[in-house]
C-alpha cells in the first residue's frame, strides 16, 4: 500500500518506537520487587502509563510531533484526526494485524468500527491467508534480527 504523505522510513521508526513508554516502566519495576513480582499490577501499570511516557520521551528527544504522538495514539482506536491517515493510523492498523491468529484480546474487537482502517483505505476484515503471509514475514523480520 501506499499512504499518500506516510514515508515508509518514517513509518518504520514510529512502528519501532511506539511502545518505547514501556522501557522505563520495565526499569522501574526491576527496583521495586513487589511490584516486578505482581504481573497483573505491572501490567495495568504499563497499560494505563506507557503511552504518556512514550510521547514524552520522544518530544524530549525533539521527534517532530507526527511521530512524538504515535505512543499516545496507536492504542487509541476511537480517535478520528480529520487531516487524513496519519502515523497513529497506521501503526494501529499495523498493530492490530500483526494480532491476527492469537488469542490477543484485541483481536476479539470489532475492527470496522476503528476509523484508521477507512482513512488508510485497507480491510477491516481478517484475511486467513493475508494473515499467515504476514505472520511469515514477521517471523522473517524477527530472524535479521537475532
């Protein structure tokens, strides 16, 4: 697919930099036992914080706005911006997808109702096939990486 003004490099990098909230959290737990111990408490932690973190991170890090917003957006799935498919879309629609075949909560969503599926222009219907080819070259992806 091509998204109009969404260059691919700088889809990657939001893509990659989307859960960067989580990190500190991580380090924080690591120093704090009960709470490292407690899984459920550590991640509704990291669910309800990580996105805030993330964005703060990355303005900090002076990433221009469109990419700074992504931690606080992908997760979003109401959020309806009117100025066409952004960063935040598409690492939704990515997001999502690279659930397709798991036990994922949010593959349990009702997806045709997530406005950056229509303003990316793609299906909200889960495709089998699409899903295992997708499935292979995230596997792919994760073995350049090992």
């Amino acid at each position: 697919h091509h998204f109009g003004r969404l260059k691919p490099d700088q889809a990657t990098l939001a893509g990659l930099t989307c859960e960067i909230g989580i990190l500190p959290i991580l380090t924080m737990a690591e120093e704090t036992p009960e709470l490292f111990e407690n899984e459920e408490l550590l991640d509704n932690i990291i669910d309800r914080f990580h996105p805030q973190i993330g964005s703060a991170i990355l303005r900090n890090w002076d990433f221009p706005e469109e990419l700074a917003s992504v931690p606080e957006a992908f997760l979003d799935f109401g959020r309806d911006s009117t100025d066409g498919p952004d960063y935040g879309d598409l690492v939704t629609v990515a997001n999502l997808q690279s659930r397709i075949g798991t036990n994922h909560p949010l593959t349990q969503m009702d997806w045709s109702e997530i406005p950056a599926f229509d303003k990316l222009g793609m299906s909200h219907e889960v495709d089998v096939n699409e899903a295992e080819e997708f499935q292979g070259h995230v596997a792919e992806a994760k073995l350049m990486l090992v």
